[in-house]
C-alpha cells in the first residue's frame, strides 16, 4: 500500500506571511515561521513527483474550511 499526503501547503503560507507582520510572532518563532511554507512547498512538490497519492477530499475539505473562516471574519 502506497503512502498518502494531506497538502498543508495554505497553513504554511499564512504563517510565513503573518511572520512579516512585525510582534505577530515573537523574534524567536520569525525565522522557523518564515522557513516553513517554502519547505511545505518544497516537499509536496517532491511528494507529487514520486506520485504519493494526495488525499484530494481532505485537501478540498481544507480550502472549504479556510473559504468558510475567511468569509466571516
């Protein structure tokens, strides 16, 4: 049985992007945060071209969640 991957690729880009923010992270977590959506990217490019299956369903659940959070704030 082949391996699966869950695409987490818009939490890593929210929080590079929120480490921008000046005091939204403090001075120790920046570096890590601004390092970790590029690195998600980075292995799930991999992963897909090693043709891990992606859990489609649970990525399309995910982008409906952040769709339905972005709506009402």
């Amino acid at each position: 049985m082949r391996p699966y991957c869950v695409p987490n690729l818009s939490a890593g880009k929210y929080v590079a992007k929120k480490a921008k923010t000046e005091g939204y992270y403090s001075a120790v977590i920046v570096p890590k945060a601004l390092e970790i959506g590029p690195q998600l990217q980075k292995t799930f490019a991999t992963a897909y071209k090693k043709l891990v299956r992606l859990l489609k369903k649970a990525f399309k659940t995910k982008l409906f969640l952040i769709a339905q959070y972005l709506s009402h704030r």
